[in-house]
C-alpha cells in the first residue's frame, strides 16, 4: 500500500513540475510604480489570467522609468509599458519596438492649476510660471494648447520641476502645471485640501491619443506567448469593468501595504473609465493624427508604415 501511495505522490509531483516547466516566462517593465492605471496587469496576475493562459509574468518597476522600451529593443526584457507619443518617437530613432495591447486609449494627461489661481480660460496664462517633467512632447502639447487661444509658449514662462508637479503647484513655485494625470494628481490635490482645474489637452487642438501601451521587440512580436498575455488582459479587463469592488481588494493584495491608500482609492474610480476595453485592438487613424502633429511640431522627422510598429496580434 505504502508503495503504491508513494509512485501516486511521485507521480503527483511529476506532473506539477511539468505543468510549472511549462508555463512561458515573461519579464514585464512597467513605466513606473504600481498604480491603478495598470489595473489590467495587477488584475491578471492576482485573478489567475495569466496562470489560466500558460504564463509566468515577472512584474518589474524600474528605477529609470525611461529605461524600459530601451531594454525591450535590446532584448534585456519581453515587453514594456509605454506610451503612444513615446512609442512614435521611439521608433522614429531606430528603436525596433511594436505595440501589441493598449491598457488606457485615451489621454490622462492634463494641464492643471489651482481653483482659486484666478486661472479660469487658458488665456489666463499670459505670463504665467508654468512647471513641466519632460521637455519635448508636454511642452509641444502645452505649445498646441496656447495656440488654440492665440498664445504660444513665448507668452509664459516655463519652469522644470522634475516630478514635483503637485507640489510644485500648492507651494507656489509655478502657476499651472503641464503633464500632469487627471486621474492622480488632482486627487493628490484634494487630499492636501487644494482644488484644482484640468485643462485636456484634446479640447484644444491635440489629437486625441492612447496613453498607456504595452510594445514589444519587433523581432518577435507575435510570438505565442504575447498572444496568450494580451488575452489574459482582455480577461482581466473584462473582469474588472464587471466587478470593481473585487478588482479593487484584488489589485491592493498585490502590494497592500504601498496600493492600499487614499490616492490609489480615489485615483482607481476615476481611472476605471479610462481603461481600453478591448486591450487587443486600436485605433489606426488616432495613430496617424498623432504622427502628424509629432511632425509638425518637429518632435519626429519621419516614421515607417503602422503596421511596422502597431498591431493586433490577438485576432
């Protein structure tokens, strides 16, 4: 008996080791910390969706956040978080980068300011300090946004206060801020007691654009296991739009200790919105819109064809 019990429990362990062996590892980058705009992958891990489809995903947060597409099209990492503009300028430099799912199809960022600022109209802005984290693409989406009242970045004065975008603005250093997440950093504001107003940038003149992407080295884009990870977010997006609240309790335990806070619990409902609903798919002339205003406004020269750095590789 004691030998028949052992083969069945050896068995056992040899069919579990197989099943482990087999799942496809996949080393993630996100773009920065853990935070509710990437709902979908905490949701696939912590829900099973990833285990469900046969993948072992190792979640990184880098300490460079503009690090990670460059390990992907070095080969040092599987996929990386990106963002639509970025990708284009990416690729515009050579960088052999294609995006295979989109997390959040819609702008987040913003220009901000403080309710009592006496800011009410972007044309309130002549000869204001306004703060920024990255020159390039915030300033010519701050430059677009003047232009639709008749100013340009000419008319104010412009001030980098690194990631400091928040405080930056409840301490006075600046009058508006460029770049900042409507879903955190005016519920950041409303923590700290403050009220502040969102200018978006697509009501003045800036193409509409996918924010959060997740891109993959062109060399091997549409390999099976990318295939089975942007399924797993399609069932974790499709989880989470229909259960919320457990998304939430499920995206805390992933880290409750650092996610279970009252910026993550605000920023989560107004974040919910704004996630891609079919992470798969997206939209060809929101990326070609956005290549023209890049070219236009000279932050790329040329770029290839789409389809070379954009696809649906879930069909």
């Amino acid at each position: 008996m004691k030998k028949i019990l052992s083969k069945i429990t050896l068995s056992l362990i040899l069919l579990s080791s197989t099943a482990l062996a087999d799942k496809e590892k996949i080393s993630l980058l996100l773009d920065w910390f853990v935070n509710p705009d990437h709902a979908a992958i905490i949701i696939a891990q912590q829900k099973g969706f990833f285990e469900k489809n046969n993948l072992e995903v190792e979640i990184i947060e880098p300490a460079d956040p503009s690090m990670p597409p460059k390990l992907v099209a070095a080969k040092k990492a599987d996929l990386a978080v990106d963002y639509q503009p970025q990708l284009q300028m990416q690729v515009s430099e050579g960088l052999p980068l294609v995006r295979i799912a989109t997390l959040v199809n819609s702008p987040l960022n913003s220009l901000v300011v403080l309710q009592n600022s006496g800011i009410n109209k972007l044309e309130d802005l002549k000869g204001k300090k306004v703060g920024y984290s990255v020159s390039g693409f915030e300033t010519a989406l701050l430059d677009s946004m003047l232009k639709s009242v008749n100013l340009s970045t000419k008319d104010v004065e412009l001030i980098n206060v690194n990631w400091s975008l928040s405080p930056s603005l409840m301490t006075k250093q600046v009058d508006a801020v460029i770049g900042a997440f409507r879903n955190f950093e005016l519920n950041q504001l409303k923590i700290e007691k403050e009220k502040g107003k969102a200018f978006f940038p697509e009501n003045y003149g800036v193409p509409k654009y996918d924010e959060l992407i997740v891109v993959a080295n062109k060399e091997n884009a549409s390999a099976k296991k990318y295939i089975n990870f942007v399924k797993s977010l399609q069932e974790a997006t499709k989880y989470l739009k229909e259960n919320p609240k457990k998304s939430w309790d499920a995206f805390v335990s992933y880290k409750p200790k650092e996610l279970n806070n009252e910026l993550n619990r605000l920023a989560w409902s107004d974040t919910l919105p704004y996630l891609a609903q079919n992470p798969a798919t997206f939209n060809k002339d929101v990326y070609k819109k956005m290549a023209n205003f890049m070219m236009q406004n000279k932050l790329i020269k040329t770029l290839p064809s789409l389809e070379e750095y954009a696809q649906e590789i879930l069909k």
